[in-house]
C-alpha cells in the first residue's frame, strides 16, 4: 500500500481521553495516531486521496456488517416471515389438491380396472350402473404416495407411525386423509386402507 503523505497537527485533548486512547492502541497493537485516523475514516467516510489502512477497512466492514445484522433483525423479517407462511400456505393448499386429485384417479383406475375384469367374456361397452354397484376401493400405498396423499413427508409419516399406538395413527391419517380414511400399515410394508 503507497503511503501517504502526513502533516503534524496538535491537538488538546483531555488527559482522560488521551490515556484511553493509548491504552487501546496499546490493546491493538498500533499506534495512537492510527486509532484517531480510524476514528476521522469512521466520522469523515473515504476522502479523495487518502488510502484507508488495513484496520480502517476492517472496522468499515463490522460496521457494515452489524447494520445489516440488525437489518435482518428488525421489520423486514416480519415481512420475509409473512412471505414465508403465505408460500408455505399456498404449498400446502396444493399438496392438498394434488393429494385429492390422487386419490380420485386411483379410484378412477380401480373402476375402470374392475369393470374391464369383470367384463372379460362379455362385450366391451361399459354400463355406467356397474360402478354404482360396488364403490372403487383404494389400493394399498407405500410410504411416499401414502406421504403425499396425507399432505406430509415420509420422515413425518414414519415418525407418528412409531410413536403412535395403531389407533391413534389411524386416527391422524383420518384426519389428514382428504377422503377422512383411515390407513394401517401392513408386514408387507405398505398401508392399507381400512374400511
């Protein structure tokens, strides 16, 4: 760093302050001089031709960084809050429709599946009076669609699974299913729909 030119000027200071400020030069390694410029950097800002050192710098940055702490810390982050719990609200309301949307297209599938098994032999136009006599039945799912369809994460979902007695996990499947079914695992690693 080109040093700059200096000039001598005299200053009266009160005894008080003249020994605390050696005292904290002192603390810092550097000289009184040092901490006055420091001091005029932080009052004056940058002035044309002088070149701050290496400490003035520093202290410009904490500074800078404490304003944009307390920045973070003050209005603006009731505002990214209430972006936040608007998006999250809106992510939720679409798990939900997208869950619902599931669930009725797989009870679509089940129908359409019963009756092309159910009319194998005969012809191949479909009654729209052979749905109404047996609803569609849900599928077993895995723990992802199951997460899905129950507007929550696979982590979550084996969580309650675990912590909940079996009732009480139906129950909070009940509640969250958009059909209010209840689901029970099975050994065979899938949850079935219970009647």
């Amino acid at each position: 760093m080109p040093s700059t030119e200096r000039e001598s000027i005299n200053f009266k200071l009160p005894k008080s302050l003249t020994a605390e400020l050696r005292k904290a030069a002192k603390e810092r390694k550097t000289t009184a001089t040092e901490l006055v410029i420091q001091g005029l950097h932080h009052i004056l800002g940058d002035v044309p031709g002088v070149e701050a050192s290496v400490e003035v710098r520093l202290a410009q940055l904490e500074e800078e960084f404490f304003r944009f702490k307390e920045s973070i810390g003050s209005s603006t982050n009731s505002q990214q809050k209430a972006r936040l719990t608007s998006v999250e609200a809106k992510l939720e309301e679409l798990t939900n429709r997208l869950a619902r949307f599931e669930g009725a297209l797989m009870q679509l599938r089940s129908s359409v599946n019963a009756g092309r098994t159910g009319s194998r032999g005969s012809s191949r136009r479909y009654s729209p009076y052979q749905y109404n006599s047996q609803p569609p039945q849900l599928e077993p799912l895995d723990e992802e669609k199951l997460a899905m369809r129950l507007s929550t994460n696979v982590s979550t979902l084996q969580d309650r699974r675990s912590t909940m007695g079996k009732e009480e996990f139906e129950k909070w499947c009940s509640e969250r299913d958009p059909s209010k079914r209840k689901w029970r695992y099975s050994s065979d690693g899938l949850y079935h729909p219970i009647k």
